[in-house]
C-alpha cells in the first residue's frame, strides 16, 4: 500500500509551518490540545488545531482528524496551517477507504492551489484513490481506465518523482487488469461458440496488451479457434509467433501438440477448447 509516503508529507507540513518553538523544538506551544473539540476550534490557533488533527490520526480515530482538519480551514482560511489541513483530510479520507470523499477534496485542492509544494503528491493520491476502486477482471473495467489516466497524469506532469515511479508500475498492473478482462470475455465467446467475437477479443490482447502476462495464453486460443474453423495456416503462423516470443511457455507446448501429431501437451491442468469440444462429442 502507497501509505509509505505519508511520514514525508509530514516532515514537511511540520518543517515548514507553526511557531518558531515548534519548529525548532524549543517547547511545545502551550495552545496544542490533542483534546480540543470542533465546537470550541475559534479558541485555538490553527497549529494547535492542526496539531490535534495529527494525533487524532496516528491514533486512528479518523472522522475525528477530519473534524479538525476541517476546522482549521474553516477557522483560519487564510493561514499556512489551512491549506496544508484540506490535503490531511483529503488522505484522511483515503486511508479509511472513502475513496469518493478524498477524490472530491483533493480536485479542489487541485484547482485553488496548483502551485503548492505538495502539489505532486496530491495528484498522486488523487490516483490513488481511483486505483483503489479497482474492481476484479470479470466485471466493467471503466474504473480502471479512470484510475490508469489519473496515474499517467501523475507521469506526464512529475515524471522524475517517486510518485511517477510508482505510479507507472500501477499502470503497468491496470493493462494486465484489462487485458484480464479481454481474456476472460473472449474464453465465454469461445464456450459459446462465438469464434468471430472470441477471434476479436484474443487478438486485442496481443495487439494492445503486448507487455501483459496474458498475451501467450491469447496466442494459444487462436491457435485453437483457427483450427476447430479448419484454418490451418493461421494456426501455424499465430503458433510460430508464440513459439519464437515465449518459446519455453507451457502455452506454446500446447499449442505445438494442437498441430503437430504425437506431441505431449504441457502436462497443466488446462484442456483446450479443442479437447473440451472432442470431450463433448465423445
């Protein structure tokens, strides 16, 4: 989980802001109350609140932290101590997973301070936020189509930053998520005997999702449709190209065993559709 970036936020909301006691660790300003209640925030500075909100945090009492994260915008609009507050809630938000919340707070973040030093990283939660919402590869995957274009946002506009770095491994897990997607899709066409369709869905794996661990599996499908179609050529030739890019895969066995008569298959636990189909018959 992404939460390991939190502790460098906050060295630098608590190097850069507050009474110069605090900062130089001189004395704890007597105002900070771990204790202080929204309902009494006009009374406290916006460190103290600010402070509180901290705590509450680390202490996991998280609607609490928001409280006061809160407050000190609302109290003290205009202070240091607000604007670094609206970023607290937002990862408030996030790290207990409400995810739609933090989203909000973090675009308006966004738009009234785009040239704030932590700008980066609320872009990168911001990314976050939409990766977590991720679903499984059997379902609609709109979301991570949302989640991937926010972290190449983070690439595109931070590319030297450890955000970026990580954001670029999600991206690279999102196309394996999708490509998962076209993969279980095209299998239901093949049950179904939907051979064109089954055909389109295998063939985008391998022409958009090329980095993906699914693209052997997606060449050894069309070597299976191909030939139950009696297409043998383009079984051939789509069992070349999986032979000569993943040639110890167990995939490619397979597939070579499809055409070459007296060939073992891999000895996985994964009947093709031609075997599933003489099953059937027979």
């Amino acid at each position: 989980m992404p939460r390991r970036f939190l502790p460098i936020l906050l060295v630098a909301f608590l190097a850069g802001c507050g009474s110069s006691s605090f900062r130089q660790g001189t004395g704890a300003d007597p105002s900070l109350n771990p204790n202080t209640a929204p309902a009494d925030a006009a009374e406290q500075s916006p460190e103290a609140l600010y402070a509180a909100g901290m705590q509450e945090l680390r202490n996991n009492r998280y609607q609490r932290a928001v409280d006061l994260f809160d407050a000190v915008e609302r109290e003290h609009p205009y202070s240091t101590w607000a604007t670094n507050a609206k970023l607290m809630a937002a990862y408030t938000e996030y790290h207990r997973n409400r995810y739609t919340e933090a989203i909000g707070a973090l675009d308006r973040f966004i738009l009234l301070h785009p040239a704030h030093r932590d700008i980066a990283y609320a872009y990168y939660l911001r990314a976050l936020a939409q990766y977590e919402q991720i679903n499984d590869s059997e379902r609609d995957q709109q979301q991570t189509i949302t989640a991937m274009a926010s972290l190449q946002e983070v690439v595109n506009r931070f590319p030297d930053t450890a955000y970026a770095r990580d954001a670029r491994l999600k991206i690279d897990l999102g196309r394996d998520h999708l490509a998962g997607r076209e993969m279980h899709v095209g299998r239901w066409y093949q049950r179904q005997g939907l051979m064109t369709a089954a055909i389109g869905r295998f063939r985008r794996v391998v022409e958009q999702y090329q980095t993906t661990n699914h693209v052997p599996e997606a060449l050894h499908r069309l070597t299976e449709i191909y030939l139950s179609l009696g297409l043998t050529e383009e079984a051939r030739t789509t069992a070349s190209v999986l032979g000569h890019n993943y040639p110890g895969s167990p995939w490619y066995q397979d597939s070579y065993a499809l055409l070459v008569e007296g060939a073992p298959r891999s000895g996985d636990e994964r009947p093709g559709f031609l075997t599933r189909s003489l099953n059937w018959l027979f």
